[in-house]
C-alpha cells in the first residue's frame, strides 16, 4: 500500500514540476498548430499542388507549341548538293536549324473546358485542404476535452484521497484510545490504497490523452507538452433553442467544405463533358515551319569555305499550314470517354445526395445526443447532490458510533462514482454542443 502511495505522489510532483517548465497550449494554439503540420492537412496541401500545376498545364495547352531543334555532322557517300540540285559523291559537313511549332484553330472548345474542369478541380483541391482542417480541428476539441476531464478526475480522485486520510486519522485516534477496534483502521487504509491506486489510473489517462494530442499536432513524443485548464463552467455554449437541426443542416449546406468540394467537382464534371465530346468533331490546327541549313563540301584542296551565314540565309525555308483533324474510327476511345465522362458526373451527384444524406443524419443525431447529454448531466448532477448528503449523514452517524466503517466507505465510494459520472455527462453535453456549433459554421472556441 505505501507503495502505492509513493507512486502517486511521486506521478503528481513530476506533474507538477512539468506543469511549471512547460508552456500551456491554448485550443486556439492547438488548433492552429494542427492545421499547418498534421500529416493528413499535410497530404491533402500536396494534392492541391498538384492539382494546380495540372491546371497550369491545362491552361498552357491554349498556347502555341514551339520546338527548336538543330545538327551538325559530316556525311559521305552519295548526296543531294543543295547549291546546284544535283547529287554529289563528295564527303561534306552540314548543320540545319529547325524551329516548328502549331496551335488549335479549331477544337469545339476542348482546350478551353479542359482547363475550366482543372481550374475546379484545384478550387476542389484547395476546399479538401479546409476540410481536412476542420476535420483536425474537431479531433484536436475532442483529445482536448479528454485531457480536461482527465485532469477534473485527478482534482476528484485527490479530494477522495484527502477525505479518507481524514477520516483514517481520526479513526486511528480513536483506536489508540481504545474506543474503536483495530479493524476500523484497516478498513480505511485499505481504501486509501484503493484511492491511490485510481489515482494512479487517473495520472496515466491524463498523460496517455496528452500523447494522443501530441500524435495529432505531429508533435515529438518526448518533447514536454502540457494544455492549459479552462474551468469547464466557463466554457461558452449556445442554446439548444438556437441549435435547432433543420436551421443547421440548412447553414451546413453552405459552410461545409466537404459539400463546397463536391459541388465543385460537380462543374468540373460538367466541363469535362464537354471537352470530352469535342472530341467526336473534326478539329482545325495550323502549323508552321522555319528551317535553314549550312553545307560544305571536301574537295582535293579541302573544304570549300563557302561563307556560313551567306548560306543560312539562302537556304531559309518557311512553312505554313492548316490542317483538319476528322476522327473516323479510334477503337472507340473519343466515344467511350465521353460517355465515360458522363457517367463521372452522374456518380459525382449521387455522391453529392450521399453527403447531404449523411450531413443531415449526423445533425439530426448530434442534436438528439446533445438534448440526451443534458438530460443525463442534469440527472448526474442531482444524484451528485444525493450522494453528497448521504456521505455527510453517514459520517455524522460514523463520529457518533452508529454507522460502521464499511457503511461509511460505502457510501464515500458512491460518491465518488456520482462525481466521476457528472464529470464524464457534463464533457459530454459539452462536446455534442461544440459538435453542433461546428455544424452550424461558428469554429470552436473553450
């Protein structure tokens, strides 16, 4: 048992002494800390990126091509002499430049809703990074009230503690003066053990909530990390009046990232469609041409030197043409993406309705919950008051000698359950109103 004890009281003091070295992190800290380095908001700011250069590319296809090329080498054998349009059995040197490039004349708007589908998918993208966010932000609510109730049953497991070392005090007194029997004594050293023991349990669950907070903000485990305590009382809630689902779900349809992504991918769909069934059309495209070219031929007194830029500028050649583009048959790729395309869409819609469905089924439920937690906290409350007066008539009979030491242990301990579960009713009420708050568009704020 006394080891016990040593062990409680030393998990306090090292508590302690970290509560003073270590910076508190507000919610708001949290919060914001979690939105830039969680892994999740991580992955989904790298998808964004990509989307965005996909738009970028989608956007450059607009443009002209243009493509430099050039060669330098010497040939042998029988060739085309370009300075008389005869063939030549003479060794020679030769370089040409090539500069060639074209553009969409004509396309039905394939180029111009490609990049207007990629330009949604990015706004998409960039919507999913907000969602995950959110999404972070109510986990990291979630450790955080795990980490305060865990730190209120320490405060409740302490009282506990005090109280039974109180009453084992004055009942030793008693027994050395021969007025109670030894028994009495070890009754409430036996449950002072038990109380050290549920502290304990109490210390490990507050520091294993705070490890969780830590695998959430991708925080080092070893690095010193402790939450600062608002009391529970002053934590802000709405009414339920306020909270009403049907007004919720109906300010949700605007505010939630996830639905605002949807709707997006929604006109990307519609987009894409289009440009897929462009290409079942003719297209038109031009092209266009520069090239020119160096030539030197070996003779018996050696290469000829003929002036270098003198022939560039004689051989320069440009090309200009427009062509037309008229699919007849590709194994059906043009039609089956575009059917393909719409079958995408109607799936994006249908996804759409699934999580209005669900956004719905989740108000209605969070609002249930939150009307159930009330009604459960208010109970727990009223059976905390119960309690209480029942522990204090005990140990008023307990000091007179009319209620013995299990009776009074007894009703200790439903005390302490009374409190343990007002405290768990009333974390939870808190949390299903916050839940019901972050449905409603108002962040989230302790």
């Amino acid at each position: 048992m006394k080891k016990i004890i040593f062990i409680a009281i030393a998990i306090t003091v090292l508590n302690n002494a970290n509560a003073q070295s270590t910076e508190k992190w507000s919610l708001r800290k949290c919060v914001d800390y979690a939105m830039k380095n969680n892994i999740s908001v991580k992955l989904a700011d790298v998808q964004a990126r990509i989307a965005a250069l996909q738009f970028k590319q989608a956007k450059l296809y607009q443009l002209p091509s243009a493509n430099f090329s050039t060669n330098i080498g010497p040939s042998f054998g029988r060739s085309l002499d370009l300075s008389t349009n005869g063939y030549t059995n003479l060794a020679s040197l030769s370089q040409n430049y090539n500069l060639q490039g074209g553009i969409e004349i004509f396309n039905w708007g394939k180029l111009k809703n490609s990049a207007a589908a990629a330009e949604y998918n990015l706004k998409a993208a960039l919507t999913d990074i907000e969602k995950t966010a959110n999404d972070v932000a109510l986990s990291v609510a979630t450790y955080y009230l795990q980490i305060l109730s865990a730190n209120q049953q320490i405060g409740i497991t302490k009282v506990q503690i005090q109280q039974t070392k109180n009453n084992l005090d004055a009942t030793r007194k008693r027994v050395d003066a021969g007025a109670l029997p030894e028994l009495n004594a070890l009754e409430f050293e036996s449950q002072l053990a038990a109380d050290s023991t549920n502290l304990v349990a109490a210390e490990t669950n507050y520091n294993q909530a705070l490890l969780s907070m830590k695998g959430l903000l991708n925080l080092d485990a070893a690095k010193p990390f402790d939450v600062d305590i608002p009391n529970v009382e002053t934590i802000p809630l709405e009414s339920l009046i306020d909270l009403q689902p049907e007004s919720v779900y109906q300010l949700a349809l605007e505010n939630q990232s996830n639905i605002k992504s949807n709707r997006l991918r929604i006109k990307s769909g519609e987009k894409n469609i289009l440009a897929n069934k462009s290409g079942l059309y003719p297209s038109i495209t031009g092209s266009y041409a520069l090239s020119t070219g160096y030539i030197d031929y070996l003779t018996n007194t050696g290469f000829s030197k003929t002036a270098y830029f003198t022939q560039l500028n004689t051989n320069f050649r440009q090309n200009l043409g427009v062509g037309i583009s008229v699919p007849i048959f590709n194994n059906g790729s043009n039609r089956i993406n575009y059917e393909q395309s719409k079958l995408n869409l109607q799936n994006t819609k249908v996804n759409e309705e699934q999580i209005e469905q669900k956004l719905k089924l989740d108000i209605y439920t969070a609002y249930s919950n939150a009307v159930s937690a009330l009604q459960k906290f208010n109970a727990s409350k009223k059976q905390v008051e119960v309690a209480q007066k029942a522990f204090d008539f005990a140990t008023k009979r307990y000091d007179v000698g009319l209620l013995n030491t299990l009776d009074l242990i007894t009703n200790q301990n439903n005390l302490l359950r009374a409190k343990t579960q007002n405290l768990a009713d009333q974390y939870d009420y808190v949390f299903k109103m916050k839940l019901l708050e972050f449905y409603r568009g108002q962040g989230l704020k302790l």
